[in-house]
C-alpha cells in the first residue's frame, strides 16, 4: 500500500480517513460508469438481458482487478500484536480475544 510507505509516520485513523477519501469518488465514477454504459441501454430490455450483463460486469470487475493486483494472495500486517494473554491458565493471542469480545 504506497500511503503506508509515504504517509508512515501519521495516525494509522489517519490513513483510513485518506484511503476511505480517495476510494469514494473512484468507486462512485466507477458504478456510475457501469450504469451508463451497461444498464442504462437494458432499461427496456425483457428482465433477464440485465441479469446477465450482471454476470458478465463481474466477470469484467474480477478479471480486471487481477490484472491490476495479480491473482495470487496477498498477505495484510497484523494490525494487533502478537502477544498472548493469560487467562485462568489459558494462553490466548490478541486477535483471540477480540473475536470473543
């Protein structure tokens, strides 16, 4: 992600609200792009002709999203450490607790 490589030293709150800022207009223009382009000339269309162009925005959306990012996985840091806690005996890590919270 370049904004933690840039914007390191800031709040991590920060960099949400930045990333959340710049991800909303791009998904706005995106969806509304979709509509103009795939739905709208479907309006009158019988009622399965938009449940296929559905299908196949997906489809475009998935294997767009692959050539940009790669198909592989991609692993996030662990945003709660590592420790463990001690409960009555019990050894739980961080991440276990918070489920159970």
């Amino acid at each position: 992600n370049f904004l933690l490589g840039y914007f390191g030293d800031l709040s991590p709150l920060l960099l949400v609200c930045a990333s959340v800022l710049m991800a909303i207009p791009v998904c706005a223009f995106l969806g509304y792009s979709i509509e103009r382009i795939a739905y709208r000339p479907l309006r009158n269309a019988p009622r399965l002709a938009p449940l296929i162009t559905a299908i196949g925005v997906s489809i475009v959306l998935q294997n767009l999203a692959m050539m940009i990012w790669g198909s592989g996985t991609h692993r996030l840091k662990a945003f709660l450490p590592m420790n463990r806690i001690i409960l009555q005996a019990q050894s739980l890590p961080h991440c276990k607790l918070v489920l159970l919270y």
